[in-house]
C-alpha cells in the first residue's frame, strides 16, 4: 500500500503472510489501505509542523540577527570610537594602554558577533558554499576531535574575492592545520582567521599547544607540510609555520586573489 504525501508516493506499507497460510480477505485489504491513508495523514501533519517549527526558527534568527547588528554591533562600534577619541585626553600611559586595549577587545567582539550572524543567515542561502561557510564548517567538525570550538575570525569581502579552486585548497589547509592541533598539540585554545586585503587572502591558525618543536614534524606523518607548501605554491603563494612568542605554533598560507 502506497503512503502518500502531498497527491505523491513517498513510502510503502507492506504486508505479508506464510506461503502457505489463507490470503488476505477484501476486508482485511481495505482495513489495510485504511490504516494506510490514516498513516498518511499522520506523516503528513508531522511534516507540516516540522516545516512550520523550522519556519519559527529562521523567522526568530534574522531577528536576532537584526537586533545584533542593528543595536549591539553599533553601539559597541560607537564605544569604540568614542574611547579612541578620548585616549588622547588621557596622561597616564599605564591608563592609555588599557583604553588602547579595551579598543582593540571591542573590535575583536565585533568581528566575531559579525561571524556567528554569519553563521545564522548561512544555512538560508542557496548556491555553492562560499569560502566562509566552508570555514565554518570545517571548524565545526574539527571542535569534536579538539574538545572546544575554535574561534573565529573573518575580514574583508571574502566570498567575492575567493574562487572554488583556491577555496577548496585553503579548506583543505585548514583541516590538515587543525587535524594537526587536534592529535599532536595539547592545545586549549585554536584561532582561525581568514583576511582577504589588498589583492591577497590569508589563512592564519593558532594555537596555545606544545610549540612547532615537538608537533610540527609530526602533521600527517611529515606528508603534511609538504601538502600545504605543494597547495600553496599552486597559486602562487606560500605558506609558513612556526612558534609564538607566548607558545604554541602559528600556521600561515597568504595567496594572491585573481584579478577580474
């Protein structure tokens, strides 16, 4: 028996009794074909309120993404403005580099207010996942192999500048840099930034691990870094790995984007 939904198939109901045993009666089909349009109605009123529960959800995100960005982003882009405007009122330098600092807090919340609304309009989008999306997946899928989730960064008009090929190869960057962090780092903390500038886009991943000393020979068996370099070179750029001042290991790979 068909399950229909919407005047389509999309299931069957079967039955079925020994070789040997009595076939059904007309009755017993009709009961059947009952419970069937019954189960019918049943998945398609599932439907319908799984469609309308997901509906809620989108219509309650660009709601949320509307106050943050229009309330919370510009108030804290306008803190901002009026602390750097006020530093230089300030004379005791120990004061300034504390209001310098909290500037610089202010723009890193901003950039990353601006990722996670990226993340909330994404799923609503149609086409080809663009260079952000495919970042924001990639981390999503390392933060169950490191235990936490990376943080994240996006600068500059990333989607309109980056094309499929070299997305794909700073996609798959990425993943060799976390994959990397994940089994061999000991790290707490992960960075992600992605910047696309003055005709260059710059993947940079961070970490607060044991330090390129102990881990960097080890990506992927030492095929790793010669991977990166090889996907690198391909467009005409390089890459670079090696410690932070304040420990761990920093991953670098700057590319030229085509000109159009």
């Amino acid at each position: 028996m068909a399950l229909v939904f919407d005047g389509r198939p999309f299931g069957t109901l079967c039955i079925a009794r020994p070789v040997a045993a009595v076939p059904f009666t007309v009755d017993e089909l009709e009961l059947v074909g009952s419970f069937a349009a019954q189960a019918s109605v049943i998945l398609e009123h599932d439907q319908a309120r799984r469609t309308l529960a997901r509906m809620t959800m989108l219509e309650e995100s660009d709601r949320i993404s509307r106050d943050l960005h229009d309330t919370v982003i510009q108030r804290l882009f306008a803190t901002g403005l009026s602390l750097q405007a006020s530093v230089q009122a300030v004379t005791d330098p120990r004061a300034r580099e504390r209001v310098a600092a909290a500037v610089e807090e202010l723009d890193v919340t901003i950039r990353q207010i601006r990722t996670v609304l990226f993340g909330l309009e994404q799923p609503r989008t149609g086409g080809p996942a663009g260079v952000r999306a495919r970042v924001l997946e990639t981390t999503g899928e390392a933060a169950r192999s490191l235990g936490f989730e990376p943080e994240l960064a996006f600068n500059g008009p990333l989607d309109a500048s980056v094309d499929a090929a070299i997305t794909d190869d700073l996609v798959a960057m990425l993943r060799e840099a976390l994959s990397n962090i994940a089994h061999h780092a000991a790290a707490s903390y992960v960075r992600v930034e992605l910047t696309a500038l003055d005709g260059t886009i710059v993947l940079a991943v961070e970490d607060n691990g044991i330090g390129i000393d102990a881990s960097a020979h080890q990506i992927s068996g030492g095929r790793g870094l010669g991977n990166m370099r090889t996907r690198a070179e391909r467009h005409g750029g390089h890459f670079a790995i090696q410690s932070r001042p304040a420990g761990g290991t920093m991953f670098s790979c700057r590319l030229p984007l085509p000109t159009s």
